[in-house]
C-alpha cells in the first residue's frame, strides 16, 4: 500500500505514504534548518490522530505551511488506504 500527494512546487511539499514494520519519518525541507522540528511535529500529530503507527512517510517540503502539509498528508493517507 503507498499513496502520494503533492508537488515539489514553491510552498507546497510532496508527500508518499506507504506501509512498513515501524514508523520511520523522512523529511528533506529547504527550510529544514529553521522547521524541521515544526514539520515533524505537524507529521507525527497527524499520524497518532490516523492511528498509523507502522508507515513511512517521505516528505519533500518546499516551503509549506502546517495547513499545507498536514492537507497533504491526509490526502496521501486515504490515497494509501484505497490502494488495496
């Protein structure tokens, strides 16, 4: 099961989604630097309100805001649930 959502447009991230044995979080952000810790943040709540525990999540920042990406995320998510 994998699902995506997003681009690697300017302030919009991409997001992929896809099972695995444990969580593992992958982010690459240009402005990693300053909100890394934000990003996860916003990626892990998302997570635990899903109750995924057992995915891997990549995401591709850009430039997003928390809306932005939490949107993505969940898009990804239900992308990742139909792909049964």
């Amino acid at each position: 099961m994998k699902g995506t959502a997003g681009s690697k447009e300017s302030n919009d991230c991409l997001i992929t989604i896809e099972s695995s044995v444990e969580r593992k979080i992958e982010i690459n952000s240009i402005v990693g630097v300053f909100f890394y810790d934000q990003i996860l943040k916003v990626v892990e709540d998302t997570l635990d309100e899903q109750e995924l525990y057992n995915v891997k999540v990549i995401v591709e920042d850009k430039g997003a805001l928390d809306y932005t990406i939490k949107s993505r995320l969940l898009t990804a998510i239900e992308r990742m649930r139909e792909d049964v």
